[in-house]
C-alpha cells in the first residue's frame, strides 16, 4: 500500500469517527441531553456541552460537507452510502422543515436525495427533501434571489449558494419541477451581481437583503470556496446547454482568478487578496473538490477545464502533506465567528477533512487525474 493510499483510508476513517459525532448531537438521541444542558444556562452550558464532546462548530453544514463524497461512483461507494444513511436515520429531516429550517440544513437534504436517486435506498428521503424545499420557496425574497441565512436575518451570505442552491437544482431535477432550479439559478445570479467588489472581481461574504449594500472583506478564502462549490454542484444537475453555459462561464472565469492566487506549497490562503497569508487547507480542500467535480463529469481530456489540472493536483499534494497520521487534516482556520469575523487559529477541523475525502471519492470515478486507482474502492 503507498503513502497515498494511506492517507486516503486513513481520511475516511476519521471522517467516519468525527462525522458520527455530529449525526449523534443533531439527531433526536442526544435530545435529552441536550434538554438537561440547555437548563443551566448560557455560560454552564458551554462548559457542560465541551465536557460531554459536543463539537464547538454549528452541526449541521458541516455534516453536509461530510456526506459530499456521495458525488463518487455510486457501485463503488456502497459503505460510505450505508455510512450516511445511519448518519440520516437520526435525524428527521421532516421535523426539521416544521421547525427553524436555516439555509445549512441544505447539504443534508441533497445528501438525502442522493441516497434515494442514485443509491436506492427508500427511506422517503425525497418527500422529506421536498417539504424542505417548499419551506425554503416559502421564504421571503426567494424568487428575487434574495434568501438570507435565516428568516430572521437579513444578510444573504455566501454559504448559501453551496448549501442550498445544489440541493434546490437537484430537487428539481428528481421532481421535474423547474421552480426549485430557477430558485437556486436567481440565488446564484444575485449574489454574484450584488457581492461583487468592482475593486478586486472577488464576491463579499454576503449582502443585505434590504439595502443590497454588499458585506464582509472581498476574497475570504472559504467564501470563495463556497462560491465554486455551489456553481459546481449546481451545474452538474442540469442537462439544458443553455442553461449551464452561463455557470461554466463563471466557474472558467473564478478559476483563472485563483490559478494566480496559488500559493506555492499547492494550498491558497485564508485571504485570497493578500497572498502573503498563512494558507488554508479547508479553502484548498472546497476549491479542489469543486473543481474535481468539473473533471469528474466528462474526463481529463474532454472537459472544457482541463488547463486547470495543474491546479488540482498541486492541491491534492498540499492536502495530502496536510493529512496527519491519524488522518484528520490540518492547517485549517476555525468557524468563522460572523461576517468580517474569521478564525485565525488553525488546525484540524471537519470543514478541511470532508471536502477533501469527497475528492478521494470522486477520484475512484476519474482515477486519472488523481492517479488513484478504482481498487481503493474495494478498502474504502
């Protein structure tokens, strides 16, 4: 076994350990202990979730990042598809949608609708996806494109186009219903025409809903990740030529951006205008995979991006000398606090670790370009 196969099993192992964590604290088993913790109060309540190993970060987006990997080949991710299934099993995607549904409930919902169009399993996943769905078409400023994180916020941030527009399009795909896709095309096509810096071509972390003044620093590293994430996975629900040639365009014209942006060492930095930043392995981690996913449709030599080849594998290589023995992968920033307010501790997180295992999974698909072979399939 290589060094690279290594890293990979050992990547999928930690994800296994790290994701059942989060699954356990948003599913309905930990309810009652969360009940118990939550009576304390604010401040004891901190202490008593750190001492019972809640994860510190918001549950539910990553949890999504971490069931990305279904994007792989399907016959060849049959574990990792049982895996996320146990993962769903405890949390009730319906009740979700009845209470508070904020925007990164989203990555759940498409993992969903992968696990019942692409793996078979009949769980009624697509009826539950499709109450969120609704629920999200029911909020103010949707058809305008104008969804902000929460109902009761107004900014629209740049999370949104990864964690709701690709489970929108597919949804939209699965019920042949065209107002979940043109929901999540006008949230694309908003954000990119009112968080856009004139200054720079880089977008905002987000925008007012009201005054569309744009907010946040232009460039922050994850943002931008998020950005080619949801164009990417969006696209790759859409057939209609037409349609997609305008979300090949964007995605052709951010990736010439960030080829001169590259850092040497293969990673991009946190700050994606100033180059002289520490690097940041969870904005590699969502840019390779995003652009692992434009190589992975039609292959190396046909893909309309394959001069951005270089590109991926001087990120793989940086992730992989990222990936520590146990597996997890480090040199990532933490949990942005807020708009402007971006963690600068860096290390192991599962914002870093679930993109990057998505890729090794793509990988099995189109082991060319990442030079793994579909045997890895076969341990994963």
């Amino acid at each position: 076994m290589t060094n690279m196969h290594r890293r990979a099993f050992a990547r999928w192992n930690a994800l296994q350990a790290l994701g059942n964590r989060y699954s356990w604290w948003l599913g309905k088993r930990s309810a009652p202990l969360r009940v118990i913790i939550d009576s304390t109060g604010w401040r004891l309540s901190r202490v008593a979730y750190q001492l019972a190993g809640r994860p510190k970060a918001t549950l539910s987006w990553p949890l999504g990042l971490s069931y990305l990997l279904l994007n792989g080949e399907p016959t060849k991710l049959t574990a990792q598809a049982r895996w996320v299934d146990h993962g769903l099993s405890q949390i009730s995607l319906a009740d979700q949608a009845q209470s508070r549904l904020h925007i990164d409930m989203g990555g759940l919902g498409y993992a969903a609708l992968a696990l019942e169009s692409g793996y078979g399993f009949q769980r009624g996943y697509l009826e539950q996806a499709r109450s969120m769905g609704e629920r999200y078409l029911s909020r103010t400023g949707a058809g305008a494109g104008l969804i902000t994180y929460a109902e009761h916020r107004s900014e629209v941030l740049v999370d949104t186009l990864a964690m709701l527009c690709p489970f929108l399009a597919r949804l939209s795909r699965l019920t042949d219903d065209s107002r979940y896709l043109e929901t999540a095309l006008a949230q694309l096509n908003s954000f990119m025409r009112f968080a856009e810096n004139a200054e720079t071509g880089w977008v905002t972390h987000g925008f007012d809903a009201k005054t569309l003044t744009p907010l946040g620093p232009p460039g922050w590293g994850r943002g931008i990740g998020w950005q080619l994430l949801g164009l990417t996975d969006t696209l790759m629900e859409i057939d209609d030529p037409t349609m997609r040639e305008p979300l090949e365009r964007a995605c052709k014209a951010l990736l010439i951006k960030l080829a001169n942006v590259q850092l040497a060492n293969g990673h991009w930095p946190w700050q994606l205008t100033d180059t002289t930043q520490q690097s940041d392995s969870s904005v590699t981690a969502l840019l390779c995979y995003g652009l692992g996913r434009l190589l992975s449709q039609e292959g190396d030599a046909s893909s309309p991006f394959v001069e951005f080849l270089p590109l991926l594998k001087r990120g793989r290589t940086a992730l992989d000398s990222s990936t520590t023995e146990t597996g997890l992968v480090d040199d990532s920033s933490g949990e942005a606090a807020g708009v402007g307010s971006y963690s600068r501790q860096f290390g192991c997180h599962l914002w870093s670790l679930a993109p990057t295992v998505a890729l090794d999974a793509i990988s099995l698909t189109t082991s060319a370009h990442m030079e793994i072979p579909g045997t890895l399939s076969a341990r994963l």
